[in-house]
C-alpha cells in the first residue's frame, strides 16, 4: 500500500459502492460487538435511510477500490444537526489516516452547509476512534438514550455560526 501512483481519493456516495458500505462496517461491527437493528437499517438502505433524508456518505479509494466510508445523518433542518455514522476502514489499510480523511471531509460538509452541531455515538473500547474523533474536534458528553445496545460513548461537534 506504499506506491506513490496510489493515492487516497474521497469521493461523494456512487451507489455502485452501496455493497462496499454495507461490507466495511458489518466488518468492524462483527470483530467487536453484534450487528443490530440500527445497523441493519442504515446498512442495508443508504440511499433511503440517509441520502435521501439530506444525509452524506463518502468512500475513500485506493488504487480505485473502497477502503474507507462515513456517512452524515441529517437529525434535524432548524437549527442543521447532523449525526456521524457509520465510520469504517478496511483493517488492511488502517493506520493510514483514512478515518481522518473520510472524517474530515464530512465535518468539513457539515461546516459548509452551516451545520450547528455534530452528534457522534461509539463504544469505549474502540480506543482508536474515540482519539481520532477528539482530534476531528468532538467533545464527550453526558450519554443519554441511545438506538445501540453497544453505546457507552457519545460525543458533540459544535460549530460557531
């Protein structure tokens, strides 16, 4: 994965990737914990659950193949509220600052659209990620109700608009 000719590209949501969305985060999900309702929902129905709700999803590729996807899952219009969902990198290319990419360029998304506010909710044993999410500028906060049986963590973006 070292050849300079390949190089990271993050591109919007193509549907012909929509296999490769599903198939990175069942990955992480299955090595830690257990696919539930709420994965199965985004996962199974990106176009419907996300991007047709005003919701984001980008893939990273490599040498043209998925790597790495995030999505932004509009919460609500007024004030903008996006969630960070669904963050996954393939373990062959971990490391290599895929997460931050897809991260960064959907923070950047939610900025530029004069979002308020970032929700994030993860699991206290994905050490990694919760580094990487404080780095992208998320806060922790007090966890309240969650859809994932797996949510310990939750952490918020907030944007100066």
């Amino acid at each position: 994965m070292n050849d300079t000719n390949n190089e990271v590209k993050i591109i919007p949501y193509d549907p012909q990737y929509k296999q490769a969305f599903r198939a990175l985060n069942e990955e992480w999900i299955k090595t830690f914990f257990k696919m539930e309702t709420g994965d199965y929902k985004l996962l199974d129905n990106p176009e419907e659950h996300i991007i047709n709700k005003g919701g984001y999803i980008v893939f990273a590729l490599l040498s043209d193949e998925p790597v790495g996807t995030c999505a932004l899952v509009k919460l609500a219009d007024e004030p903008l509220k996006f969630e960070l969902s669904k963050m996954a990198v393939s373990p062959k290319v971990q490391g290599k600052k895929i997460g931050y990419l897809v991260g960064q360029a959907l923070v950047d998304k939610a900025r530029e659209l004069k979002a308020e506010s970032i929700f994030l909710e993860t699991n206290s044993v994905l050490v990694p990620a919760i580094r990487l999410y404080e780095k992208l500028g998320f806060k922790h906060m007090p966890v309240s109700d969650s859809v994932y049986d797996r949510c310990d963590t939750q952490m918020l973006l907030t944007f100066d608009i």
